[in-house]
C-alpha cells in the first residue's frame, strides 16, 4: 500500500507546520508541531517536535480506513473495523467475530487530530 498521490497524502501535507494534538476520545495520545511524516509499510510516522522539550519525536500510526476533516481544525482517523468492512457485509460479519492478539489505542476507535489556527 502506497500513499502517493492520494487523498490522505493530501491531507497530512495540509497539516505540516501546525500545531496537533491527538485525542482517543478524552485522553491525549500525543501534542506538538507537525514537522514531517513518512510512510512506514502500514503506518505513518508523524515527526513531531514536543512542546515543552522541544525535541523530536515520532509517533507511529496506522494508515487509517478512513480519514477526513471534521471541520477546519479537526481530522477524524477512523479504524473501526466497520469502516473497513461497509461495502461488505460478509466481511464485515468475519472481522467482528476476530479477537485481536493485542489491544492497541487504534483498534476499533476514532482518533481526533485537532490542530490550531494558521496564523
């Protein structure tokens, strides 16, 4: 899976240089400045320097099913499993049935990336 020239690429280039903060539901996962990202195999490592060290980190993510705005500030990562089966019943039936190996933040949630005002 490549994301070059798609929808999601776009939507990451837009929140470069912004300030993010990553919510699973109430709880912050992960806050700073959105410096660069890169694709991992099935996953994306944001490059984000922390508001109070000011140092570099990398928070690996999930490419999500599905992804986009909310409004202008919020973007919505969807992993429900749900989402990846909606134009297919069956598959959707087979993958809810799954019990995962290892809970994860990700699995089966929606990940809030709000991000500030551009000035």
């Amino acid at each position: 899976m490549d994301i070059s020239n798609t929808p999601f690429e776009n939507l990451l280039k837009q929140m470069l240089q912004r300030h993010l903060t990553i919510y699973n539901g109430k709880r912050v996962l992960k806050r700073g400045k959105f410096i660069l990202f890169k694709q991992n195999n099935f996953n994306i490592d944001l490059h984000l320097i922390t508001p109070k060290k000011q140092k570099i980190v990398i928070y690996s993510m999930p490419i999500p099913f599905e992804s986009n705005f909310i409004d202008s500030n919020n973007i919505l990562f969807d992993y429900k499993i749900s989402s990846l089966g909606k134009n297919n019943p069956g598959l959707y039936e087979k993958l809810r049935k799954i019990t995962p190996a290892k809970k994860t933040k990700f699995y089966n949630n929606e990940i809030i990336i709000e991000m500030d005002l551009v000035l």
